[in-house]
C-alpha cells in the first residue's frame, strides 16, 4: 500500500486498515524507514495478550528499560551495517 502526506503532513489510512489496527500508532523512526506500530489503548494488556504469562510478575518499568534497550541495539546494529555496506 502506497500512501502520501498532504500539504500538513498527514497520512490517512483506509477504513478497513484503521477497523483491523485501531486509530492510534506509534511512529518509530529507523535509519532506514519510518514504521507504524499500532497502540492498544491498554498497551500492557495488549502485550499480555500477545504473550501470555511470560512476562507475569516483571515490572512495567523494567519491561519498557528492556525494550528500550533492545530496540537501541538493533538500530545499531543497522546502522554499522548500512556504514560497512557504504564503504565498501
């Protein structure tokens, strides 16, 4: 699906995409691309859905320090590949 901002750079997503995902989205911006993650509107029940009880009795703070730290290292990890990649 190709879409393109309009003059205030909005993006509008089609009925059936926003009914399957919901109306609210996280953008995350990648060396490479921009990405949309949609937001449950309880974002920790929604995680408990997706996974069950394998996060049962981590805290909420600690779980978003992981995260944080995981998504620190992928990006990293693309950008020293993309560096080595112009070099050679």
């Amino acid at each position: 699906m190709s879409k393109s901002a309009d003059d205030r750079g909005r993006i509008y997503l089609p009925k059936d995409v926003r009914e399957r995902f919901g109306e609210r989205y996280r953008i995350v911006e990648l060396p490479s691309h921009v990405a949309l993650f949609p937001v449950d509107d309880d974002p920790l029940e929604g995680l408990r859905a997706a996974v069950g009880d394998a996060f049962g009795g981590t805290d909420a703070d600690d779980l978003k320090t992981d995260a944080r730290e995981a998504i620190s290292r992928e990006v990293r990890a693309e950008a020293d590949a993309r560096s080595q990649d112009d070099e050679e």
